[in-house]
C-alpha cells in the first residue's frame, strides 16, 4: 500500500516510517515543510498528487504548557488539522490513521480506562485532542484513531525538544549524585517501534474506529526510571521528588492508564508488558524477569 506519513521525522513518525517499509509498503514520509495540517488549504495541495491509500498523522502541537498559553493555536492543530485531513482523506478515499492521547481522561477512574469510558480532559491540550477525534469520526468512516501515552522511542520527541525520558534519566544520572522523580502520575510507558508494529497490525483490517494502544501494564515515572537504572546496572541514589518539587504548571491526568480493549477483541493486541518494551529499546535481549519488583 501507499502510505503518506505525516510528521515523518517525528518520534513517533520516525518508527512508523520504519515499521511500514519493514512491511513491504511504499512510505512517504512528509515533514511539517512539506504540509501545515492546521490549514485545508495546504493539505489539499500537499496530499492529493500523492495519492495515498492511508494517510497516518502524527503531527500535533502535544507540549501541554503551550498548548494552555496558545489555546487557539492548540484547536488549529489538533483539532482543525485532524478535521482537515479527514476531509482530503473522504475525498481520496483513503484510510485516515490519527493519534490520540491519554490525556483526553481526568485520570479519577483509578482503573484502566477502555475505549467506552466517557472523556473528561483536565487540559488544553487533552481538549483540542478530543475535539480532533470528534472531527475525525464525525467526518469519516475509513478511520483508525488510536490513543496512546507516555511514548518514547530511538528519534527524540520533537514537541518536547531534547531526550526521551529514558535517556534524559539516563544523562541525569551521569550527572547527579542524586536523581529525584516524581510518583505521583502513572502511565504506560510505551515504546514508539513497538507501537508503529502494532499500528501495522492495525491497518491490515478494515475494523476501523477507535482504538487505545499502550503497552501493558503501568507504572509511575519514578518506578520506570527506577527501573532502567537497574536494567542498565546504573548506580546512583533514586528518591521520590516530593508534592511541590516539581509543581505542575497545568493539571494533568495522576492516572492515564488505557486498556487495549478494542485491540484485543480482534485478537490483533501485540503490545507487551512495558518493561518488555524497555528491555527492547534498551536491546537487552534474553527471557524478561522483573529486574524490579515494585
Ligand atoms: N509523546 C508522547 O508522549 C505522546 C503521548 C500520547 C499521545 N501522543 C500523540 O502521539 C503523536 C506523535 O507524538 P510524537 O511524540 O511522535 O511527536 P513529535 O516527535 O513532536 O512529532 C510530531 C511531528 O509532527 C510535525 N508537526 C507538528 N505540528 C505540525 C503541523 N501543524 N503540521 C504539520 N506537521 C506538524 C512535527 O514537525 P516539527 O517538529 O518540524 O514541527 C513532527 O515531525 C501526537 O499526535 C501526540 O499527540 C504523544
């Protein structure tokens, strides 16, 4: 299949390319110079001469803070831009693959959220997000609009600038005697080449709708990092960062842990447990044992 890849450099994007040229797809990769998604104009003009038969989105404007200072520009991005390529996308006839969040719950639920759970965003960003799976599902029938969370992967978050939190854990502890974090969010840390394999998986069937992909299970921020220090056999004092160490400049979900219910009612779930995935992106091969056990 043809598969126009936007956000193609991309963390995620970056993987996904990968993932579907590893599949025997034709990738084309497609970088914010070439399209400005937040703009139907521009999409119409970038898009069609393709022809594509899947268009995947990966773009969004996803730096919480900013997003909460550029709310306007946070909904022309997320949420016109999602609108805007499931538009071309029903015009072309192709499949629209659009990324989601966790971030699109309040996190009070304290159990894995699945697919029917009603959405209650804390956030700008989480807000224009919902808005933009709104969009896509309101607009298009040929669609796979798949949640994740906390994603880190070999290409570095462009939205976010700098390391992944693995390696800026990594780096921190080369640096400090000390490395303090935070306890209080739980998430799913997932691997993007993981995800991109499984969003592969995805597109081979017509099941379209709405999917949450991360991997299994869930931690807080301070027992991954607790964990890849012991994977990585690094020595350095770990502490839990107290309440107002690192105060939240936006409220954010304490718990956005998803379960990959749609996925596995099709028999279709390939992601694995996170520390799995970390072993993976840490290229420790061999049987997986908890190197911790929380
Ligand atoms: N990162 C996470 O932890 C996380 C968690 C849950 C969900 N997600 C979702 O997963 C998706 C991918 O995240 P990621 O971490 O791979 O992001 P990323 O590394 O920041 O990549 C986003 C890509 O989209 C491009 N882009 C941004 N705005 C654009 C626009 N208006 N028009 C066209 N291209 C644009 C960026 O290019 P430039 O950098 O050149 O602008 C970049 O190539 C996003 O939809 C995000 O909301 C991410």
């Amino acid at each position: 299949m043809k598969i126009a890849i936007i956000g193609g450099n991309g963390q995620l994007g970056c993987d996904l390319v990968q993932a579907f040229t590893a599949n025997g797809d034709q990738v084309i990769p497609l970088t914010h110079s070439n399209l400005e998604i937040a703009s139907l104009d521009s999409a119409s003009r970038a898009l069609p001469p393709l022809q594509p038969q899947v268009i995947v989105n990966t773009a969004a404007m996803h730096h919480v803070e900013n997003c909460e200072r550029e709310p306007e520009r946070a909904f022309a991005v997320n949420a016109l831009g999602a609108k805007n390529l499931a538009l071309v996308a029903r015009d072309l006839g192709c499949v629209l693959i659009h990324f989601s969040t966790d971030y699109v719950f309040d996190g009070s639920k304290m159990c894995p959220y699945v697919e029917e759970d009603v959405p209650r965003p804390l956030n700008v960003y989480g807000v224009t997000k919902l808005a933009g799976e709104h969009f896509v599902r309101g607009s298009l029938e040929k669609h796979f609009v798949v949640r994740t969370s906390a994603l880190y992967g070999k290409s570095p978050c462009r939205a976010k600038g700098g390391l992944s939190f693995v390696e800026l854990i990594l780096k921190l502890a080369k640096e400090r005697p000390e490395v303090r974090v935070v306890a209080s969010e739980v998430v799913s840390p997932t691997y993007t080449a993981e995800l991109a394999r499984q969003i592969v998986a995805l597109s081979c069937s017509n099941a379209f709708g709405l999917y949450h992909a991360t991997a299994e299970g869930s931690c807080s921020w301070y027992d991954f990092a607790r964990e890849i220090f012991a994977l990585t056999n690094t020595k350095v004092s770990l502490q839990v960062a107290g309440p107002n160490e690192f105060p939240a400049k936006v409220p954010r979900p304490s718990y956005s842990v998803l379960e990959n219910r749609g996925l596995k009612r099709l028999g279709l779930n390939l992601l694995r447990p996170w520390r799995d995935g970390l072993r993976n992106y840490l290229g420790i091969t061999g049987a997986c044992q908890a190197a911790v056990t929380p």
